[in-house]
C-alpha cells in the first residue's frame, strides 16, 4: 500500500516556502498580464496534412445570394440560427463521386464568418446517397475541431472502443473559389455505429436550437450567456433530446422502437428518475469522459457536443465523440458534473483516468498511432497525465474530527469523516501513531453517511455536492484494535486516516484532530 503524506513545513524551510510562494503569486500576475496559461498548451496552430482530395461545391448565382444573406443576418444577430428552410441547394462532388446536396451555415458562433474565414458548413446529401460514405457531414475550418490532434484522439478513441464521427481533411473548392483546408466531420446518423462495428441502432443528441436562440438575446455574447445565473444554460435540462435521420427511423418499425427507448432513457437521465449508471455504458462512457480530460478538450462531453449511441442489447446508451465547431483546444478541465452525481459512473471515471495516466498508457499509445505524430503532442499529453495525478492524490481530501471521550464512547475512538472531494472517497483505514495500520471495518459505521457499491469492497464515502454541504459519516474503532507492543496507550494516540479517491491508486494520510464540539456525534 502506497500512502502519500504532506509533513508541515518548519524553521528555514518554512521561510522558503513564504518566499517561493510570493514569487509564484508575481508569476502568475505577470503571466496573467500576457494571457499566457501555466498548464500545458497544446500544438494548436500547426499545419494540418495536405489533403490528398478536393471537395467541389457548385451552387446557383440566386441560392448562394440568400446564402450571403444569412450570412448577414447571423452577423447581425450575433449568432448563426438555423430552420430547416435555410438549406439551399447544391452540387458536390469529389473524384468521380457527384451528389445533389443541400447545405446551410453550421449554427452557432458567427467568430468563422468574417470575409477571409473559412465559413462551416452543414451538407445533407439528397436521395439517400452518400458522399465518401457520409449522407451528413460538417465542414469546418481544422482548428475548429481540434487540428492533427483531433484525428489522433479519434483514433485513441476507436483504440478504446469509443465510437466517433469520422474525420478526414479537404480542400474546399466553392464555386470556383478555393476556399482552403476544411476538415470534414461525419455527422450523427444510425449507419454510424454499424461502420464501427457495433450492432445498428439510433443515434440521438440534443437539439440546440433553443440554446442558440438565449444566445442571440446576449447579442452573441456567448461568455455572457454561459454566464447567466437565471438559466445555466449548457445544463443538460435546457436542451431537448433528438433522434437523427428521423425521416428513414420512421420507415423502420424495428428503428422507430429502438428511438422511443433511447429517448425514454435520455428524459430519465434529465428528470434524474434513473441513475446515469442505468442510462449510459459506464465502462466506455468513463473511458470517454477520461480520455477529453486527458487531451484537452472537455467541449466534447458537453451535451451540445455529445452523441448518444443505442445499445440495442443492453438498452443503454454509449457516448460518440462528435461536436463541430467547438474552438481550439483548452487548458480547461473536465467539468465533473459530467458523471450526473453517479457514484458508479464517478469511480470508473477515476479508475479510467489513473490508467490513462500511467507512462505505460503513452507507450501504449504511441505504439497505436505510430511515430509521425507531432511530438508536442505527446510533451502536452504527459503534463496533463500529471495534473490529473495531482487531482486524484488529493492533499486533504477528507475532514475528520476525533470526539473526545464520553460515557457514550467508553472503549472506542469515534471518529468523524467527510469527503470533501468531488469524486467517492475510500477509507482505508486508520493509521495509529504511525505506526500501526487498521484496516477499515464496514461494522463500525454509526449512520448512513458510506455507500454500498458492488464494484468495491470496504466504505466508500459518496461524493461531495455544493447543495448538501460537509456531510460526515461516523465510526466507533474499537480501542482492542489499537493494541500493539509498540504503541505505548499513556502517550496519547494521533489517529489519520488513511483514504483514496475510489478507483485511484495512491493513498493520502489525514490526521485527525480532536474536539471541533459543534460537530460532535450525540452520544445516544
């Protein structure tokens, strides 16, 4: 067992620290001052690959004229909003590939329609054909869905057996103009999972329309809007659930069955009537959330972002990497609120995310992808793995008070435990003196504070949530299991609890006060 302690700082060294800390503090004001982050920055701008295809769209002098005034109108309002009527017509073709398509502005953010920007597209191909095997893709300029990295975190993706709308570079030939490098997304359509080796099923997402029309009331100020305490917008319960490909699932009875039961599981997921465990893949969804967290690119899992696979045999729903135009790559981290409050989802997230932060998963990893990806790439990747470390291995990661002794409490050391992390916390156990280490007992809890998980053993307790504040579960340890030759019981006994973030590997020691009355256990 690996326990990682913090010793407190003493004398010289203390000094030191104070002085170490002030220069970090002006570090940080000076780093501010030049919008420079301190976390990893990722290979943002570089050149994506020559595309070794040209896509070619030909579109009538009348249609591409409302297609400007769109265009106006969404620079006017702030914000691309979209209705079906906007398609409009076109030719596509590429090689020997000729399709009749309607396209229309990608909704959302107007930040890529300036007169040199490479403007994103949204194409449907007529008839049921398909172009390069896509019925529906995007068009969106490479650094708004990530660049190079993006195509390999699709592949580390497909490596983990999470599904993913293809991705693949063109050259946009529109009317004669060329218009650059655009990167082609597949989009959400129920032939997706089949061409990923998955059983068929429906693919769902949440339609954003409504999220776009608030938007446009901020006069396109997206920060502005996110950051509305009224409506929380980017909150799962403000979109509505959409099946794609609705047209052809309505043909099909077996399709048709399929999408009322993933729309079903989709509302329990809004309503909070089912756990997320109940609704999603655990496994591959954990894997997902772990792998966005890792590269830098926490959009993905927003639910603007985010496609929701069928599972036919199981009824549950897996996640699909998708998301168009999402911005450049972030230093942010993964929202938590992601895992839904589930402690199931929660541990497997952690679990997942311990892996992907070993130097054994990179070597992995760079054995998948091959040598030509961008060594930058691999630099950022293992800064990051070492930030996620830190976040699983937390200093403090509990609150604990020892009561003093009462009647109530003759033979026992009652100890008071909260988790004050945002993911499930296991207790280990308690180390005496530092010198002898108990093994958590379950039998020694006094309320109902630790949860009962199937997939672990021992206490966990659940996670921390800004509504119901520090919550502390209470445990009577025998004072029989502190005997030992090398503990002398008239020197007094300094009790710490060991603890890990459930599903993580490393431990973190504790110690544990005595007194704080107002929280004290009534002894009954």
């Amino acid at each position: 067992m690996r326990v990682v302690g913090r010793a407190p700082a003493s004398g010289l060294r203390r000094d030191l620290l104070w002085l170490l800390a002030l220069a970090l503090v002006a570090a940080v004001a000076l780093l501010s001052a030049s919008e420079v982050s301190l976390l990893p920055r990722w290979p943002r701008r570089g050149p994506v690959a020559e595309p070794s295809q040209t896509l070619r769209i030909d579109m009538p002098f009348e249609d591409y004229s409302a297609l400007l005034e769109q265009r106006d109108r969404a620079l006017a309002a702030g914000v691309v909003l979209t209705q079906v009527d906007d398609f409009l017509p076109a030719v596509v073709r590429v090689d020997d590939e000729v399709v009749d398509a309607r396209l229309r502005l990608v909704e959302g953010p107007t930040d890529r329609l300036g007169a040199d920007g490479q403007w994103p597209f949204e194409v449907r191909v007529r008839d049921e054909a398909t172009l390069l095997g896509m019925q529906r893709f995007s068009l969106l300029a490479p650094e708004a869905v990530g660049g190079e990295a993006r195509i390999a975190l699709n592949r580390a993706m497909r490596h983990e057996g999470i599904l993913v709308a293809p991705i693949r570079w063109v050259r946009l030939v529109f009317n004669g103009d060329d218009r650059g490098v655009y990167a082609m997304q597949a989009g959400l359509t129920d032939a997706l999972p089949a061409s990923q080796d998955r059983p068929g099923g429906v693919v769902l997402g949440f339609d954003a329309d409504r999220f776009w029309q608030q938007v446009a009331g901020f006069q396109g100020d997206l920060s502005l809007a996110l950051a509305d305490p009224i409506l929380e917008l980017e909150g799962l319960h403000y979109l509505e659930a959409d099946a794609f490909g609705d047209a052809a699932i309505e043909r099909d009875p077996l399709l048709e069955a399929q999408r009322d039961a993933a729309l079903a599981q989709l509302h329990h997921l809004q309503a909070r009537t089912r756990p997320a465990g109940e609704v999603v893949n655990v496994d591959r969804y954990a894997r997902f959330l772990a792998l966005v967290d890792l590269w830098g690119l926490p959009q993905l899992a927003s639910p603007l972002n985010l496609g929701l696979a069928y599972e036919p045999e199981s009824g549950l729903l897996e996640p699909v990497a998708a998301g168009g135009g999402l911005g450049a790559w972030t230093d942010t981290r993964l929202d938590l609120g992601a895992t839904y409050g589930d402690p199931h989802v929660q541990v497997a997230y952690a679990r997942a995310a311990t892996r992907m932060s070993s130097p054994e998963y990179l070597d992995e990893l760079r054995s998948t992808l091959g040598d030509g990806t961008d060594p930058a790439l691999w630099d950022s990747l293992a800064e990051r793995q070492a930030l996620i470390l830190g976040s699983l291995t937390p200093a403090r990661p509990v609150f604990a008070y020892l009561a003093e002794p009462t009647k109530g409490t003759f033979g026992v050391l009652r100890v008071g435990i909260a988790n004050v992390t945002r993911l499930p916390l296991e207790i280990q156990g308690f180390d005496i003196n530092g010198l002898l280490f108990i093994d958590m007992d379950p039998g020694w809890q006094l309320d109902g504070q630790a949860l009962r998980l199937a997939s672990m053993d021992g206490v966990v307790l659940q996670a921390y949530s800004a509504d119901d504040g520090i919550r502390y579960a209470h445990f009577d340890i025998p004072l029989t299991a502190t005997l030992d030759d090398r503990i002398d019981p008239n020197e007094g006994l300094d009790v710490s609890v060991v603890a890990r973030v459930a599903g993580a590997e490393d431990n973190s020691l504790t110690p544990v006060p005595v007194g704080l009355p107002s929280l004290l256990m009534e002894a009954e």
